[in-house]
C-alpha cells in the first residue's frame, strides 16, 4: 500500500487542487445543464414541498463514458487518483470547511430561510450549532439543491477511487484479480440500484430534516468516499485469487444485503407514493393508516440498516482475511447506523406515541434479531 501513495508534496497538493475543484466543478455544471428528473420532495417542517432535479442516473452514466474515452482513447490511466490519495484526502478536507463557511454565511442572509429544530436540545452556543449543523435546511445555488447535490460528488467519487484499484493492480501486478472485479461490481450494483430510483433519496432523514452544515458537507467530501473505499488498497496486492466458489458466496452474500437494504426503502416509497400498493403481493398493511408493517417492515424496524452493514462487510470481504484494516469500513457503518437507529427510535416514538408502541411489538427488533 505505501508504495502505491506519493508523498505530501506541494507539487502534489497543486495536483489534486485541480483534481477536486475540477472534478466538482464539473458535476455540478453538469447538474445545472443535463436533463434529470424532476420529482416533488415530501412535506418539509414548515409543511411545504420541494421539486427536486435530479440528475444522478445522467452523470453516473456520463462518468462512464468518460472514463472509457480517457482509457481506450487516450490510454489515460486512473491509478493517479491513488498515487495522491493523501493529497485528495487534505484538499477535501479543506473544501469541506469553506464550503461550510460559505453555506453558514450564505444561510445568514436577510429574509425567511427554512431551518430544522434539529440539535437545538444540545448546549452549544449557537453560532457553534448553525456551522456543525447548518443554518438551512436546503440551502440552492444557482437552482440546484446543495443537500442532494452533494451526494452526486460523494458517491461518484467513491466510485472513481474504488475504479482506479484495478488499474493500479493491473499497472503491479498484470493482471486484475477475481476478488478486485467483484469489488468494481457490487460498487456499480450498489450505485446504479441507488441512482435506478433516485426519487428514495428524498424520504431520507437528513434530505427531509437535517440543516445542511459542515456534519453533512464533510461527511460526503471526506468520510465517504476516502473511507469507503478503504478495502481496495489491500485487495491490489492480494495476488492469490479467489476460488470461483469464494467469488460465488461472496456475490450471494453481497446480494442478500443489497436487496435488505434497497427493498425496504423502495416499499416505503411505494407506499407514500401510494397507500393502496401492494407488497410481496398483498395490500399494503399499516397500523394506523401510518406506520407500515408489510414486507421487511413487518419484521424489523431498520432492516435497510443492516443490509448496508453487510454490504460494507462484503466489500471489505473482498480483501480476504489476512488482514483487519479493511474490516474498520463495516465497523465504521455499524458504529454509526445503530447509533443512528437509536435516534430513529425516539423521533418516531415522539412523533406518533401510542402506535409506535404497537408497530414495536409487531416489528420486535431494530436491526439484529434477538439482539438489537
């Protein structure tokens, strides 16, 4: 792995300046003038709603293209992206905090600006709460939303990192492994499964109800996509490949936890979408009329949770087992989602009060049966 990263140079700090600058600046013209979606958002605290363009499906679609033009045409190769990996990880991080000072600012303008309650319970001066948290809830540039937005960025560029590990292993070692194409696969199912129905974004927590500040905007410009594609640098020397039946229970594993985690969303969406849907093919049931107790959220509470715990474990998988770095990627996830889930609990118990008590006795878990 060390010998893969270039050392902290000014030279290399200049590199990935421009890499990072132009690779947002470029997503986000891209968001302004290519064709989306347009969808309308749920009620948001003050009870209006919100349409949304949204453009993911287009630039992950292009990013391929241009990827494949840059490789075929040009024979430009991606291992760069990992040679300045530590340079990338500090202008990131640096981006992260004046785009949070320039959406706090931009969020004390004068006029009406839309804000969550969210972290108003901690004692923090409030100057200190409005950076961490954020001061709007969705603060829009130039008609594009910066909230949604922001995941375009943060997942497209996991996934430009986790495609350079091929190149770098094929530029070591000449040839690509078993384990490393799965590694690129289930990143492109876990993508294009997200951005197939992108509108599910729009019912998450943070879109609905979380002020955009520097918690979010460092998250998806540095905890994301440095962190999550931790795995690949050990799968590049990892020169054993896997026997065709460790790459065969490794996708099964990989697909039980996509699918538990993307069914539960999209039947949540179908159903606000519509309450009359029908699931694993019954009408939907609901306690209530609000709470939905068909398919995955009959059994458990935060099921799409634990899908992406395994998911996150399968793509560390991927590295092997001689090796405990990679496993910090689904540590990370189960740290954060169940602490998380925790919080989900309490807002919906506060929310709807006596029907989650009896949607908790219907679905009896959180994410782990017997367990949590």
């Amino acid at each position: 792995m060390q010998s893969l990263l270039l050392p902290i140079t000014l030279q290399s700090l200049s590199i990935a300046t421009w890499m990072v600058l132009g690779f947002i600046g470029a997503l986000f013209v891209g968001s302004i003038v290519l064709p989306g979606l347009d969808r309308r958002g749920y009620a948001l605290p003050n009870g209006d709603t919100k349409t949304y363009k949204l453009t993911g499906m287009t630039l992950f679609f292009l990013t391929h293209i241009a990827v494949g033009i840059a490789t075929f045409g040009f024979g430009i190769s991606l291992t760069p992206i990992l040679q300045h990996f530590w340079s990338l990880f500090i202008v990131a991080n640096v981006v992260a905090v004046i785009w949070s000072l320039a959406i706090y600012a931009y969020g004390k303008r004068r006029g009406p600006v839309l804000k969550s309650p969210v972290g108003h319970d901690l004692r923090w001066p409030g100057w200190v709460k409005d950076l961490w948290f954020g001061n709007e809830l969705n603060p829009t540039w130039l008609g594009v939303d910066l909230k949604m937005f922001m995941y375009v960025p943060s997942l497209i560029g996991v996934y430009l990192i986790v495609l350079a590990f091929p190149y770098a292993q094929y530029n070591r070692h000449g040839f690509i492994t078993p384990q490393m194409w799965c590694f690129v696969g289930f990143w492109f199912a876990y993508l294009f499964t997200l951005y197939a129905k992108e509108e599910n974004l729009l019912s998450m927590w943070d879109v609905m109800s979380e002020n955009f500040g520097f918690m979010l905007v460092w998250g998806d410009l540095v905890y994301l996509p440095f962190l999550y594609a931790l795995p690949g640098f050990w799968i590049v020397d990892e020169t054993t490949p896997f026997t065709a039946l460790q790459c065969m229970a490794l996708m099964v594993f990989y697909l039980f936890g996509l699918i538990l985690h993307r069914e539960p969303n999209w039947q949540k969406h179908r159903f606000k979408s519509d309450p009359q849907v029908r699931i694993w093919g019954k009408p939907a049931r609901t306690i209530g009329g609000k709470l939905l107790i068909s398919g995955w959220w009959g059994i458990g509470r935060k099921l799409n949770y634990t899908g992406e715990i395994i998911i996150y474990l399968a793509f560390a998988l991927c590295a092997g087992i001689s090796h405990w770095q990679p496993f910090l990627l689904p540590l990370s996830l189960f740290l954060l989602l169940t602490q998380r889930a925790a919080r989900d609990d309490k807002k919906c118990r506060e929310k709807y009060g006596p029907l989650w008590t009896k949607y908790c006795r219907v679905a009896k878990f959180r994410m782990f049966p017997f367990i949590y």
